[in-house]
C-alpha cells in the first residue's frame, strides 16, 4: 500500500505517468461543428478535446471518430451522408497536417510509438456507423487507404451490415432487421480482417456482437461499452460477451458514458417512456418520423436525459474492476466518447485525464497494469489485427 501512496503522490505533483508511456483513448469524437476549414485540433472550449490540453492532461493519442448518426437509407440521405464523411474525414487528418510539431497521424502501433516518443500527439482513425459506405465492399479498401484503423459498423439504428443494440424508433426501426448480421455484413467482416482494420463491436445487437466474434479470424475491440452486470443497457456488454471477448483475445474499453456507468432514475425513464408515446414510437410500431419531427423528438430527448446527474470516475473504476475481475488486466481499456455525450464528474474533458490515472492508482492498479489500461491493451490488439491480414489480399489491392 505504501508504494501505491507513494505512486499517486507522484501522480498528482507531476506528470501522470512515465514519459512516453502511450496514454491512448480508443474512442473520441470531433465537435459537432468541425470542419477541416475551421478546426484542427487547436483550443476550443467548445470541445472536451484539443491539442493543448490533451498534453495538460497527460493524454499521448486518440482514436477519433469519422463518426455520420443514422439517417433514412434513401439516395439523396446516402449521397449527404458520403459528403459528411469525406468532412470528418478532412477535419481529422487536418490536426496533424496543420499542427506538424504538435501532431502527426498514426496507422499502426509501431507509428503511435514513433510519434509518442518524438512528443507529438499520435491521432488515430476509426469509423463509426459503415451507412455511409453503401453496399459496395470496396468502400473499405478507400477508408483503409485514407488511414481509417478502427470501424463499427453500426450507431444508433440498424444498417445495411447489421443490428443496432439500440433501434432507431424514430426512423422505423423494430427490434431486429437482420437477426444480427446482413449477408453483407458477414461478408464485411472477411474484407475488414483482409484488410487488417481493427473490428469495434460497440454498439451491436448482442446478436450481431455474436456472429461478429465467431467470423473474425482476428481479435475485436469495444472501444466504448460498459458492463452490463452493474447498468442493464443493451449498449453494455454481459459477462457472457466479455467472457467471448477475452476468448478470441479482445479488449473492452469502459467507457465514461453517464447513462452506462449509473442508473437513470425512474422519473427519467418515465419521461422518455411518455415521449416515445406522444411521438407514436415502439420497437413495433413502425413509425418513421419525418425530418422536422426527428429533430423535435431528439431535441426533446436530451432535454430529459440531460437533466441526468453525471456518473463519477469512481463509477468508471468501479465498471474496470469489474471487467478486471471478470476476463483479465490485459483486456481492458479506457475511453471518454467526448464530443458525443461522454465526460463524468472529474473526466469532463481530455485535460483532466490524469484524474483517471491517479483514481486508477487509488483503487490499486500497479504503474504497469495502468499502462496496459491505458494503451498497451489497445494497442495489442490492433497489431493482432494487422497480423491477421490477408497476404495475398494486400498483393491484390496494391
């Protein structure tokens, strides 16, 4: 005990951990409103991130969401929805482009080391919500070239790959469209273990998340999920699925998502009951709002779950602890989701990272098994998933 003291007294007066020890965040997002013409990663207090006060908080890299929420799946949507992905896209690869001696863009560990060790900020690609691709596999080869890692295939609402674990009421969403994976999806699946992008199961039907882990030949990444043994969210992960994860040899990151990490309150719960009734929608009905009344329900919504108190980053440790117990040190990991409804008390922003590390040091995780929480877990298994690459799929895409 006298030694982890001693360690989280070191947390606190100086830097949160060894330098160059890689403090890697698998799941961010940009703000709403960024553009490669408007921002690029610099200060913004409209943002939980930016560059300067990643280095205050102790943060070394970031996966960052080329993230576009669902929408109708007709041409005109789809063709908006391409327009905003190829945005996301110019936005992320503009921190570094712009900030080259702050910043540099990173398509594997071995780059994420090279950058860290230089004393620049490692941005990482994923992708989250595969909508916008179409139903063209070849989509996945472009996104790759351009330095996309990391991809979920789904967000809120079900797509043309899979199930969402939670169905998009608004545009007519059942429970279920596929039973899991289309045809398509389980197709995508090889491409993306062809390709050696690291598969992100968050979000996914549990049936989904299942077909997911027995057709990769690769290990996957949650890289925001919680656990659902203590909140009972669809978007949280049972222990029978972290079990499945640990098996193939996955990560979950736990991720600093309020609503997953402490219960909403009956009176919350009632509201949003009431709401989805007054807008006609149910996992049955079928109901498809129109635009105008999409953004009146969503805007509605959050004004009620908004009222929500924050979880604390006791509650995320306790979520660590409980995966740590479950499958192991070296499956686990950390998220924030910021940007996208993530940040609890004491983790609002990247600049407060070292919170975690000195509340991890607290609960008794040892330096070394904080790196692994941190960065060496995720890193482990997007590296498995590059060696997992189809050889003489790379000879034939070049």
């Amino acid at each position: 005990m006298r030694s982890i003291t001693i360690f989280l007294s070191a947390l606190l007066a100086t830097t949160p951990l060894a330098a160059q020890t890689i403090v890697f965040d698998p799941h961010l997002d940009l703000p709403k409103s960024a553009t490669a013409a408007d921002w690029a990663g610099l200060a913004d207090p409209a943002s939980q991130f930016d560059l300067e006060r990643a280095k205050k908080g102790g943060l070394t890299t970031a996966a960052i969401a080329l993230f576009v929420p669902q929408g109708p799946r007709d041409p005109a949507s789809l063709t908006a929805a391409r327009r905003e992905a190829v945005a996301h896209d110019a936005a992320i690869h503009a921190i570094a482009d712009r900030n080259p001696a702050l910043a540099a863009f990173a398509r594997s560990p071995a780059e994420v080391r090279r950058i860290v060790a230089s004393g620049r900020f490692a941005v990482v690609e994923s992708l989250l919500n595969a909508w916008p691709l179409g139903d063209d596999l070849d989509a996945f080869d472009h996104w790759q070239a351009r330095g996309v890692s990391i991809l979920g295939f789904v967000h809120a609402g079900h797509n043309q790959f899979a199930d969402s674990s939670r169905p998009a009421l608004q545009l007519g969403d059942r429970v279920t469209e596929h039973n899991g994976l289309s045809p398509l999806g389980r197709e995508a699946v090889k491409r993306l273990n062809d390709l050696g992008i690291l598969i992100d199961v968050s979000q996914l039907s549990d049936a989904a998340f299942d077909q997911v882990i027995t057709l990769s030949r690769a290990p996957v990444i949650a890289s925001h999920s919680d656990v659902r043994a203590l909140i009972d969210s669809p978007r949280n992960l049972t222990d029978a699925q972290l079990d499945k994860l640990k098996a193939r040899g996955g990560v979950i990151a736990i991720n600093a998502f309020s609503a997953y990490l402490r219960a909403r309150s009956p009176e919350t719960l009632k509201a949003v009951a009431a709401l989805q009734t007054e807008y006609g929608l149910s996992p049955t009905s079928g109901v498809t709002l129109s635009a105008e009344k999409q953004v009146e329900y969503d805007h509605r919504y959050h004004d009620i779950v908004g009222k929500e108190p924050k979880a604390s980053i006791d509650n995320l440790i306790d979520a660590v602890d409980h995966a740590v117990k479950r499958i192991g040190i070296d499956h686990v990991a950390l998220s924030s989701d910021f940007n996208h409804g993530g940040g609890v008390t004491g983790w609002s922003d990247v600049g407060e990272t070292a919170n975690v590390t000195a509340a991890l040091a607290r609960h008794g995780y040892s330096p070394a098994q904080i790196e692994k929480l941190w960065g060496g877990n995720v890193l482990r298994v997007w590296q498995a998933a590059i060696d997992a690459r189809d050889p003489a799929y790379r000879r034939k895409s070049g």
